[in-house]
C-alpha cells in the first residue's frame, strides 16, 4: 500500500444516496419492525434499485398497501402503491398469510430454511447476487428486541469484512437515525449538503440530520480522532466498559465531520423529526 493510500480518506455523501443521485445506486432490505416514518419509506422505495422483504418484512409493506389502496386513490405507479416489491426471502415463518398471498403473483417468494443464516443474511447474499457491488440500506431492525438489534450490528460488520468496501456499503435507516460502519483508517462525512438537488423528495433534504452523534466501537476497543463535533478527540481510546462517544453533537456550522479510527466502529447520527 502506497503513503497515499494510507493517507486517504474514505469520502460518505448519505444525502447524495438517499437523494438518488448519480452513482449512488443502491437496495432496499425491508426488516420486520413497523415502518414508523412512511414518508421516508416512499422516498427511499421510489428510488431503490431493488426491493427485498426479509421474511416477515413482507407483512410491513403489506401494512402499507392495504392502507393505501384503502383510500381509493389511483396510484401513478406501482411504486405508489409499494406493490412493486422485488423479492421476499426467508424461512417464511413469519410472512403471513395474506403478504403470502397478495405478494405472491407480484414478486418472487424465496423459500430458504437455512437455520444456519438469519432471514437478513438471506437477503443480503440475495441482493449482491443481482446487485453487485451495489450499496444497501436496510429500513427496520434497530428498534424492538434488544438482541435484535444487536443481531443486525454484527450484520454490518460480517457483511464488510474488505477495508475499501468493495462489495458496497451497508447503511441502517429507521425514523430516528442513521447508522453505518467506519472501517479503520480515515473517514470524511457529508452531513450537510446545503446545495443538493431534492426535488419532489418529502422526507429527505440538504440538511435531515439532528445535531446528536455516537461513535460506537462494538468489537473491540478503538483509538479515534474527530473533527466537527461539539466535543472533539484526538487519539482517544474508546471501548465497552470504558470511555465511549455517544450523544456528541455536530456543530452547526459543520459540513464534514471527520472520523479516524484504529478499529472499526460504529457511526450513528440522529435524523430531524
């Protein structure tokens, strides 16, 4: 590896995803915890390349349809509708009957009963076998159940082991926050784009970020430098049971809020309500 290479840092631009900018290409996992925020949901469903329920995730977009169609409006599109879902996968047992069967003539049910691998890991391979190299995000999973929760932070790191990402990057997406994996080495993330392109976008913006900010190191303890927080580091070790940066805050003033890390980590920002 080249100085340069080692010198240089690992760019993050979420607005330009969730924006649907060029380049920034990505799927969409459906997990199965209420989708608490539709008008975000619309937002990411109407730009994804593809759309995977992980088994009982199925029954939350189903929640959605049937509200919908409940309102007798015509939809412009099947993506108005959220009828346009690509694939379900899993073991089943938590697909009901009724996303069973309204689901069934319009994407392809995946019968997987590896007890092996988790229903998100199904939709995960799943996903980079037709999206290769594509980026993910993942709405649902971080609320409910604490080993849940738990469950889906390992997700991010089992499914990104290489230290370019070069299968893609994951991000976890849920009412309240965003949250992703630094892997060690430097990181520069756009948290405010004031000049973006939003358009007919309802919930996403040039600024959906709140103020608070958590650098979580789950697999073991990390040494992290910061820039643009209300309570910078530098070179400071962080672990579980020791010293942890949660409920930082970025300055208002802050475009890109620098992170290096010796380990990889977590990253975690609030969204605006």
């Amino acid at each position: 590896m080249s100085l340069e290479d080692e010198n240089a840092s690992t760019e993050w631009h979420p607005i330009r995803q969730f924006l649907h900018y060029p380049g920034y290409n990505f799927a969409l996992i459906v997990l199965n915890q209420p989708i608490i925020d539709e008008d975000l949901f619309r937002d990411l469903w109407g730009i994804a390349d593809i759309r995977v329920a992980a088994d009982g995730g199925a029954n939350r977009i189903y929640d959605l349809t049937q509200r919908y169609l409940s309102t007798g409006q015509p939809a412009t599109s099947s993506a108005n509708n959220y009828t346009n879902l690509d694939a379900i996968i899993g073991d089943l047992d938590s697909l009901s009957d009724e996303a069973k069967t309204f689901f069934t003539a319009k994407s392809t049910v995946i019968y997987d009963p590896d007890q092996y691998s988790t229903d998100f890991t199904k939709a995960v391979r799943l996903v980079r076998q037709r999206l290769p190299g594509g980026h993910i995000v993942c709405m649902g999973g971080l609320g409910g159940r604490v080993d849940q929760g738990l469950s889906q932070l390992h997700h991010l790191y089992l499914f990104q082991k290489s230290p370019t990402y070069a299968d893609g990057k994951m991000f976890f997406l849920s009412s309240e926050s965003l949250s992703f994996l630094l892997k060690a080495g430097k990181h520069r993330i756009h948290v405010r784009e004031p000049n973006a392109r939003v358009g007919t976008f309802a919930r996403v913006s040039g600024d959906p970020f709140a103020k608070y900010v958590g650098i979580i190191p789950v697999k073991e303890p990390s040494i992290i430098t910061t820039k643009g927080l209300e309570w910078d580091v530098r070179n400071w070790a962080t672990e579980f049971g020791g010293q942890m940066s949660t409920s930082n805050h970025v300055l208002p003033e802050t475009k890109v809020v620098e992170v290096e890390t010796s380990s990889d980590v977590i990253f975690t920002i609030a969204l605006k309500s």
